[in-house]
C-alpha cells in the first residue's frame, strides 16, 4: 500500500472546493474560557411556578366526604374500611399523570355547573383490593399488579365503589357549591387521559383508604381554571355552615317535648272591678259571642288557629278549623 493517501491533484481540488465553498467544513466548538459560560435552553412555560394556595374550605369538604363514605364504602366491602385526608394540593397536571402507575383506574367525570373534567385516580393496589373484599376474599396477599389490565367484572365492582365516592362527595358539596358529578369513562393507560394541557395546574385532593391493614390512595382531580369562579368560597370568603344530622335530629326531639299552654277564647265581656270583687259561684258571665261562634286558639298567647267548641264524652273540646297566617 503507498504511503501517500492523496495525490497531489486531489489534495488541490480538495482546496479548491473548500475555498469555493462546494465543500462544507464543520465548525470546531469553541472551548470556553475560565470566565465563560455555556448557554442553555430554558422552556418558561415547564418551569411555570405553581400556584400554592391554602383552601382551607376545600379541606374542610374532604375531611366531611371522608367520615360521610367509610360506613357505606365498608357495606359495599363487607368489612370496616378507613378512609382519612392526606391533604389538598396544586400540581402542574404532567407532573401528576407521569407519576402514575400503569394500569391504574383513572376516570373522568364532568361536574356541571363548573366547567371541564376533573378525575378521579384510584391506585391499582387498592382497586385490586376493593375486588378482592367485595367477593369476599382477602387482600392481605401482595400480588403483583404492575402490567395486568382489569378484567369486566373488576371494572364493573371498581364502578360500584366510584359510584358511592361520586353520591357522597356531591353531598357535601351541597354546604358549599351544589355540583353534578357524572362519569364519563374509565382508562387504564395515564397516556390516554388528556382533560388539559400538562403545563395547566391541577388541583388534588389525596385520601388513604386501609383495608385489611393495608393502606393505598385515591385521588380525586379538578383543574384551577374548573374551580376559580368559586375560589373565594374555597378560600374562606364565604361562611359555609356545616351542619350535623344528628344533632339536628336530637334536637327537634327535645324541641317536640317542650310543654305548651293551649287556650280557646269563648268570647269576652267588660266588668268594672267592682263586679269582678262581687262575683260568687253560680253567677253567669254574659260573653259578647254566641253558642255556635268559631273559638279563637292561642298557644303561649299567640293566636295560631280557628276552632269550634264542643263535647266529646264528658269532655270539653276545640275541633280544629283553619290556621291563622301570620299578619292577617
């Protein structure tokens, strides 16, 4: 083999096409200096920060739904299941989706009045479990979930348990906002599930269910934008009452055993004192009504209803004829 790998003609047209510019040299990198640095790109829209606000109502809501579900989520189970508050956060919804496992039971409801679609995000671990207990098995077993689809009839008993979340959460909803929930769909795969853009905030309310001594969490999802017009109601800026049936029930119970004083009005007369001083037993009071006219009832001096006098037995009595409106 000859030690000269190219002729001298080449080596020419070589030179000559360079200095055309027919043949493209690649630009060497410039080294940097001890003073310089390197340039990178910077995606404003990825980094966005998130908006981190308390919404101590919306708190609030979650700790209600999670003592109102455990006694019919633990009927729909068969056994006591626990379910408690794991806080309420906002998070970019990329970040969020990425995190999840696949499968996993991720469906989507929209919430009319409010706009869009929010979710419902049930861990594969705990959905495999609500299966497990409903047909009365165990899960105390750890078995391996990751890959594995959901079968129809585990997708039908997963829908009773998202049909009982969906009932109670719009329940105490009722104090704050009266909303709708109705499901759309389930999927398995978080890349088929697109409500908003990944750079769009999320809001995500985390709740742990325990069943068998085992602890796996559901979220439920609402995007910023569905939730802002009422956002001053979920920072405090409107006082929602929160009532408790019990109690409420306990005390129209005692209310209703309140003793009352009833009084018919027969009629009325005018005496000067000087006659009432007189009166004796067997005198006759003449009254300003007759026999058959209707009896005014008062009850604690109120008057509240028309009657007519009568006998039942040996009894005196007030047949009751109509309420009396109040102002008229």
């Amino acid at each position: 083999m000859a030690d000269q790998i190219l002729t001298q003609n080449e080596v020419d047209a070589l030179l000559k096409g360079i200095s055309d510019g027919k043949i493209k040299v690649r630009k060497e990198e410039k080294e940097e200096g001890p003073g310089e640095e390197k340039l990178l790109k910077w995606n404003f829209a990825k980094h966005a920060k998130v908006k981190r606000q308390r919404m101590p109502v919306l708190e609030m809501v979650a700790d209600r739904f999670s003592k109102e579900v455990r006694h019919p989520l633990s009927i729909l189970l068969k056994q006591d299941i626990e379910v408690t508050p794991d806080g309420v956060r906002s998070e970019r919804y990329g970040d969020f989706i990425r995190q999840l496992p696949l499968p996993s039971s991720i469906n989507m409801f929209q919430m009319p009045p409010l706009k869009g679609q929010g979710l419902l995000v049930i861990d594969p671990n705990l959905a495999f479990q609500v299966v497990a207990n409903y047909f009365g098995g165990t899960s105390r077993f750890n078995n391996k979930v990751e890959g594995r689809e959901f079968t129809n009839i585990e997708q039908m008993v997963i829908k009773k348990f998202i049909a009982i979340v969906f009932k109670h959460l719009a329940n105490v909803w009722k104090t704050i906002h009266p909303i709708e929930l109705k499901y759309v769909r389930t999927e398995t795969n978080p890349q088929y599930v697109t409500i908003i853009s990944p750079t769009d905030t999320m809001i995500i309310i985390e709740f742990s269910a325990e069943v068998d001594g085992m602890q796996n969490r559901f979220y439920l999802c609402m995007p910023y934008f569905s939730i802002e017009p009422i956002k001053e109601k979920l920072h405090g800026g409107t006082e929602v009452i929160e009532t408790d049936p019990h109690w409420s029930s306990r005390l129209k119970e005692k209310v209703m055993t309140i003793p009352l004083t009833l009084t018919g009005v027969m009629g009325y007369a005018d005496l000067m004192l000087s006659e009432i001083v007189k009166l004796k037993e067997g005198d006759i009071i003449r009254l300003d009504a007759r026999e058959n006219d209707p009896v005014e009832v008062f009850i604690e001096g109120i008057p509240k209803f028309i009657a007519r006098a009568g006998l039942v037995g040996k009894n005196y009595s007030l047949e009751i004829l109509a309420a009396i409106k109040e102002g008229g």
